[in-house]
C-alpha cells in the first residue's frame, strides 16, 4: 500500500515525436521512480457512410475498447441515398425519416461495439463532398481525440467514389492537424498509422492487407452490431464469411500447421505509413 506522505509526485513532459505527453509519475522520498500512470490511449474511425465502421472495423473497434482505448467514430454521412436501398424500396420516407432511421442504427450498432463517442458530420452521400469548413471540422476532431491510430477505406473504389474520398480527406486532415500553423497555440498531432478497412471487393480496389487482427473474442459484439444495420440485411452473412476467412488467414500467417494461433474471426487492414521500430519481429 502506498502513503502518500512519503511519495513525491511530478508531473512531466514526455517528448515523444515533437509532441510533449504529460506523465504522471510517482516517485519515493529518495526520488526513485516508483510506478508512471499510463496514459490514455484513442483511436479514430473515419466512415464514409452510417454503416460502414461496422462491417470494416466493428470487430477492431470492440477488440481495442475491451483493451482500455477510447475509440471515436466520425460518420460523414448517413449513407441516405445510396446505401438505404431497402428503406427507398419500401416507399413513404422522406429523404430526413431515411437519414434519421440510418442513425438510430448506426447508434445501435456503437452501442454494440461499446463505441466511446460518435460523430455524425451529416454531409450527405453519393456524392460525398467536403468543403474546407468541414475539413476543418473534421481536423478539430482528429487533434481532440489525438489518436494513436486511425482507420478509413481503400485508396480506390470504382464502385463507391464516397469510400475513396473519405480517405484522400482524411489523410489530408491528418497533415492539417499535423501543422504547427493550422490554429497555433493547439495540441499538434503526433504520426498515428492510418489503417485501410477491407473494402468490398478487394481484388478491383487494389487493396492488399499486411495486418490480419484476431477479433474472435469479441466476434458475437460484432455480430450483434451487424444485424442493427436493418437497412442493408443483404450484408449480414457476406461480411461474417469475410470474417471466417481472414481468420484462416489469420491461422496461416501466425504459424499454421507449425502452431498458429486458431482465430475463427479476424480482420484484415492496409496500413500507410512505416513503422518504426527498435528490433524485427
């Protein structure tokens, strides 16, 4: 048990890629440090469209929120017009009822994943388009949340230019946030990855995984966050087959018939940046 009386406590300045971290750390009468309290750790899902965190990044989301992150989820639409084909088929909504119905599921399925905060920038969808007002909106969010990664889509989608576009903006609010003159007297941020979700056809977006995560422990979150997205049920199955087969990937990759690791449920991302590192694994 630890007296306070007889600790010294200092706050310090951690300077890690030109960005100072504050570090709360304790240390005993003769000045040896004795435990540093961990810092806070966040991530950044930046989504096209309502539903699209889900089926990409829900198992990652849950995974990283059991792990103490507190994960953040920018939706930039709804996915109102091109992605509530469903609703539109039914007939009798309105444009505002479709939007506000894409919302209450997308806030079902964060419940789900145990999300931390969701943002909806309600930009409107196909086309996806952002001005410099919104980019900066979404430049204020990065360099609040100060994440240590970030998520978003393919570089490329021939099918959905709104998925592509998300990314191209992101990155680009990444640099923003990054410049010590955009709004200075801010907490820049610092390099966090960007990883790229897996999009729906992989071999046409040109996009190649190098990470596979093991989400089996919280596949049953995901799942139940699949199936609050009623507006596209047609993708309930497709993205759970995609899940059993990146966790075959998984298994071969971590060592296969040598001993790897047997993940019945993992998800794949592209990351952009290197890495660095003091030693190969």
């Amino acid at each position: 048990m630890f007296y306070f009386s007889r600790l010294l406590v200092l706050a310090i300045l951690r300077i890690n890629s030109g960005k100072p971290k504050p570090a709360l750390v304790f240390f005993n009468i003769d000045r040896e440090p004795i435990f540093k309290m961990s810092e806070k750790k966040t991530a950044l899902v930046v989504s096209a469209h309502a539903a699209d965190f889900v089926w990409r990044a829900g198992g990652a989301i849950a995974l990283h929120q059991a792990k103490g992150y507190e994960v953040t989820v920018a939706c930039l639409s709804y996915g109102e017009r091109g992605e509530s084909a469903k609703l539109w088929k039914k007939g009798g909504y309105s444009l505002e009822q479709v939007k506000k119905a894409r919302r209450v599921e997308a806030e079902n399925a964060a419940k789900a994943l145990d999300v931390h905060d969701i943002k909806f920038f309600d930009l409107g969808d196909y086309p996806l388009e952002m001005d410099r007002e919104a980019k900066f909106r979404l430049v204020d969010l990065i360099r609040k949340v100060q994440p240590n990664f970030m998520m978003s889509h393919s570089q490329y989608d021939p099918y959905n230019t709104d998925h592509s576009y998300a990314t191209a903006v992101t990155m680009e609010c990444r640099m923003i946030a990054q410049a010590w003159g955009h709004n200075p007297g801010e907490k820049v941020l610092s390099a966090p990855q960007l990883y790229l979700f897996e999009p729906h056809q992989t071999e046409q977006m040109g996009w190649k995984p190098d990470v596979f995560l093991d989400i089996s422990e919280v596949w049953e979150k995901k799942r139940a966050a699949i199936e609050c997205m009623q507006g596209q049920e047609h993708l309930w199955n497709f993205y759970t087959n995609v899940a059993q087969n990146r966790g075959n990937h998984f298994r071969r990759n971590s060592g296969g018939m040598s001993g790897g690791r047997p993940a019945q449920y993992a998800e794949g991302f592209q990351s952009i940046y290197p890495r660095t590192v003091d030693e190969l694994t």
